[in-house]
C-alpha cells in the first residue's frame, strides 16, 4: 500500500496523470495497487507476471521451495549474495554479469530490504474478487513467452481470467527488459500507443 500510494503521489507531483501505468513482478502488484487505490490516475494498468504464487494449484510446494532457497542463499551468502542467486536466477547471469556495475551495486544493495521486508510483503497480498470486480481502469496482463509453464506466466494467467480477458505474450521472459530491451520495447508499444489512441 504504502509503495503504490508513494506511486500515485509521484504522477501527481509530475502532473503525468492520468497516466498508463507499466509494473512488472513486484512492480505489477505496486500497479495494480494504484489501480485500486488511485484509479482516478491511471488510465490503463499493465502488469507483466505479479507473482501472486498462492493461487496456483502447487502453492504449498512452491512456497516451501522458495522459502528453502532464500534462506540457504541468506544463510551462505548474505543479503548481498543472495540477492545476486536472486537476479541471477530470474534475470539470467549473462544479464547480471552485463548490468551497469552502478545499477548492478544499487540492486545489490536493496538486499537487507528486499529479503528484511518485501519479498514477504509483495508474495502475501493476492487482490480479492470484489477488489478485481471493483476496478474502473483496463488492466492488461502480460507474460513472458519463455516463461510458459512457470509459476510467473501461470500466475499471469490467473490474473487475466480473473479479469475476463486473455494474457499477453511477449517475448522474453521474467526481466526482458534486461535481457531483450529491444524486442520487450517493440511489444509494449502497441499496448501504448492503442491506449493513446483511444484518449485522443
């Protein structure tokens, strides 16, 4: 809550609003947020593979696996490190080793935060029907082509039949936007640019 409100307070301090807001992972659940919350400011949501684990079928199993990863991965490595396992794991480690090392620095410095509060935040919140029902902008959701069949595109899916609507495949997978920002830009603009058309 607290993210998405700082989110909403930013299009206002930039007069950007009513605004197309992009999220992707943790970002998604973020936009989709302010969607709930502000909905007076965004004028279509798209959220790339929210990791809303707990409505898969295998929830229990993946969550014990993820939670058995990161506390090796903590225990071992530290915060720093695992946040590196982390990156690695979901971006890809050519993606990783190719990051601008002052990008790369301040990722690896979010770890005490990410694995001390958010991870946690972000995988407990799954949005209720009546606040899906409730929604008063068009939320698209997208998945990587790549993904098929993990827990991302999965919960991408549900997402999308939740809202009545169909998932959009793009190409890449969980980071394309690190790893294929070329061909990740190409899919989104036409999500984009549909949406300019319809406000003008």
């Amino acid at each position: 809550e607290q993210q998405a409100d700082d989110g909403a307070a930013l299009l206002r301090h930039v007069g950007a609003a009513p605004a197309v807001v992009f999220g992707t992972s943790g970002g998604a659940i973020i936009a989709l947020k302010v969607a709930i919350r502000a909905p007076e400011l965004a004028r279509q949501v798209i959220v790339h593979e929210p990791p809303f684990i707990r409505v898969l079928p295998d929830a229990a199993e993946l969550g014990r696996t993820l939670q058995g990863q990161v506390e090796q991965a903590l225990a071992t490595r530290g915060p720093r490190g695992a946040m590196e396992l982390f990156i690695r794991e979901n971006a890809g480690s050519d993606v990783f080793d190719r990051l601008d090392p002052t990008l790369r620095e301040r990722m690896l410095a979010n770890g005490p935060s990410f694995f001390g509060h958010e991870l946690a935040m972000f995988m407990s919140w799954i949005p209720s029907e009546t606040e899906l029902a409730g929604l008063r902008v068009p939320v698209r959701a997208l998945a990587g082509r790549d993904n098929r069949g993990t827990y991302y595109y999965r919960a991408a899916q549900w997402l999308a039949k939740a809202l009545g609507t169909d998932v959009v495949e793009i190409p890449g997978a969980h980071a394309p936007y690190l790893a294929r920002p070329r061909e990740f830009a190409a899919a989104l603009l036409p999500l984009l640019k549909g949406e300019l058309q319809r406000a003008i």
